[in-house]
DNA sequence: GTCTATATACCGATAGAC
DNA sequence: GTCTATCGGTATATAGAC
C-alpha cells in the first residue's frame, strides 16, 4: 500500500484498538486522522508541548471530552504517534535495500525512499525528530535505539559495497551518520530549499552522486593541519 | 579572549545591563552562569516549555524573586539567550576565513571552528537549535537569516573556490547546506559519536576530507535512473 | 459517540519583608 | 539582592447530560 497519512492512520488505529472506545473504523479513522493533522499544525506553530488540549480541540473540531476517546492522556498521544512512524519507516527502508542487488543501487534506493517517504510524510517525521528529545527515559531510549537502526541500514549497504570492492571508505560509520544527517535536513529545513526551488528529485541527485564520489574517489586521507 | 561560558556570559551582562536591576558585574556574572547552565540542562532534559521557573529557581538556587532581577519574563530569557549566541557564532567564523589565504585552508580554518565552537559551548548550540522553531513570528524570521547567514560564509568560500579555479561544484548551495547540516549533527547527535569513541578532530578530519573529495573530483554528474 | 461544565492543580509573575 | 507568600489565570482530566 502507497504511504499516505491515511493508511498510516489505519496502521495506528489497527494497533491501538483495545484502548480505543470508539469501535467503527470509518469513525475512528477519520477523526484520528483529524486529531493527528491538528497536532502536527499546533507543534509546528508552537511545539508540542505548548500545544494545549483545548487548542487541539478547537483545530481539529473535536471536543475534550471526544479527544480522550481516542487516547488516555496528552503524553500518550505523544508516544502513540512516535511509536507509529518508526516501525513504518524501517519497513520501507529494508524493502528498499531488498529488491535491488549491487550496493551503489541499494544505496541509491534507499537514500531516494528515505527522502520520497519524509516528503510525503513530512509532517510525521518532523514531530518524531523535535518531540523525541522531551520523552520519558524509557522513551527515550527507544528512540535512540531506533536512530542506530535508520543509520545501521546504511552502515549494511556501506560495508558490502566495502567488502565487493565497490567503495573505499575507512570510516563507514562515518558515511553512514552523514548520509542520515543530510536526509534530515530535507525535511527539518524544508523552508530553505523550497524557498531556493530545489525539489525532492535535484536534493536526491545531488546526495546520491554526492555520497558516490566520496566513496569511490576516497584517498588514504592526509594528515589534519595542527594549529 | 577564549571562548567559554563565562566569557560569553559576561558579553551578555554587558549588553543586557540596562534590563537586570543587579549592579555588581561579579555578583551578576556568577548568577547569570547558574542560571543559563541550569537552563540548558533542564531544556535538555525536558524541553524549554516544560521547564518551569519553580524548576529553575530550584535547580540554579535562586529564589523565584531573584530570577525576575536577570530577566523580564521567561520568554525574553529565551530570546537573550539565542541573540547572543548567533552573534558570537558569526564573529569566530569570519576571523577564521579572513586568515587564510587560499579557499581549501579558509574550508577547512571555518569547520574546524564550528566544530570546536561547538565543542566549548555545546548546551548553547543544542538550546539554539531546538528552540528556534518555538519562537515569535518575529524572532523566527530573525533565525532563520541567521542560519542562513551561517550557510553564506561557507558559500562565499565554496565560491571563491570555483572562481580560483580550486572547486568544481555546480551546486554550491547544496554543497554548503551539507556542510551545515553534518556540522549541526556533531552537536546534536553528540551522543552518538561520543558512544562510538570518535573525537572532534577525527570528526573534523573526516568532513573536511569528504567534502574536499566532492568539491575536486566532482564529475558532469549523470541522470538519475528513473523508476 | 460527542458534548458542556467543572474539579483540581500548577504556572508565571509580583508585592513586600528582610 | 534575595527571600517568602500569594494572586490571577489557565492547564489536564473527568463527570454526567444528551
């Protein structure tokens, strides 16, 4: 199925159904639907935190009492919508890396499903990166737990390229956390491309051939200048 | 003078002296330390909305009253704290590309002083970057210029580099925006690097390295396979 | 299922003693 | 300069009508 807030939002309401009062999925579904758009308007206009309940009410057209209906508390509607992306994104990206067979596709693949899925589901990944930081210690945890699993996947296309003979690259890790922080920025500084007209496409070229370069034009490296 | 909280605190008393009604630059300074370092870390732990004064009188050990004697209101306390941090930011950079002769050292000078800017005053970076996105429709238009005036020194370099021959880079902007993008990832992902036993002059060594290798051996590029 | 009305608690900010 | 005490406002969460 074509990534979409909607099916995402089945996926959610799918997994959350015993906590869920409302039982007919069309309802559900679609007042989910309303609530999570709201949440991710309000936390970019003021983040999630300042964000009040009676704000999300009014933005999404539900009342109070109709909100908790749909999760027991403002926390765990915070961590319900974390928990949902990061399972969803790793799926994507694993299917990419799957189907095609020389690393330098695999990694062309992955690194274009990463910036195709961030696009269409912006509003998601920039909630998950800026509210991961207020979690519970528990939470907390999971998320970085699941930041080494993005970047691990990388770091797998990486050392079998290495170990084809296909890149050079003494410091994968390296690449592999350079590559994820760019991918970041697509949807983090969206404001700054978009204002300079570069789309998902020209971005994905230019990392991809970017990332290339580096791996295959790669030298034993030089000394760093002391100053 | 060294980069250092204290030093930057004292920039900040001087120029905030006409709002904070405590007269004695020792006493002032010493106290405007306590709080900033317990800001950050209560912003780290829980985000700057959710902080509240009662947690930062308890955590810096001034008294609710005595806080009210440094700033106006928790809002204007954010927004000395970001000013005066991009203004420091910006003075370093220039310093380094302004002693260096030719384009690649000037790359290299401006990275290298990013990155141990950071390193001295990471909570500082860390606090800027995640409460910019929470800020007055005003004080938001003001970051972003900041960050895009960061991203311009590097341009300017990238620039002059191509003009004197020593790069070839169709995409500067792009190229630029990497370079901030992977600089912002040291400091906010420091955990990550820190876990892996990677210090900042081999984090250095290795942006400075990747990118030189993109800006020299950069090709035609070719067309992204379509699918 | 969804609403309004309200209980309870905590926040930002200030006044005034020391 | 720093403190304690307190005001007014607003938040989360719930109870009960429809």
């Amino acid at each position: 199925m074509a990534p979409s807030l909607e099916s995402i939002c089945r996926d959610l309401f799918e997994r959350h159904k015993a906590a869920i009062t409302i039982k007919k999925e069309r309802v559900a579904v679609k007042n989910m639907m309303r609530i999570l758009e709201a949440v991710f308007e309000l936390s970019r206009q003021k983040g999630f935190q300042t964000m009040t309940l009676r704000d999300l009410s009014r933005e999404s057209g539900l009342s109070m009492g109709a909100l908790y209906s749909y999760f027991s508390g403002k926390d765990e509607l915070r961590s319900m919508i974390l928990r949902q992306g990061v399972a969803y994104t790793r799926k994507v990206l694993l299917e990419q890396a799957r189907v095609h067979a020389n690393p330098s596709e695999k990694l062309e693949a992955a690194i274009e499903a990463h910036l195709y899925l961030s696009e269409v589901l912006r509003p998601w990944f920039y909630f998950a990166y800026m509210e991961a930081s207020s979690l519970s210690r528990q939470d907390k945890r999971k998320a970085t737990e699941d930041e080494l699993a993005t970047e691990r996947i990388f770091l797998d296309i990486l050392q079998e390229g290495v170990e084809d003979g296909d890149f050079r690259c003494p410091d994968a890790a390296l690449v592999a956390a350079l590559i994820k922080a760019v991918l970041q920025d697509w949807y983090l500084k969206r404001w700054k491309y978009k204002r300079r007209g570069i789309t998902v496409e020209q971005y994905a070229r230019f990392v991809v051939e970017f990332v290339l370069i580096g791996l295959t034009q790669r030298t034993a490296g030089r000394p760093l200048q002391k100053r």
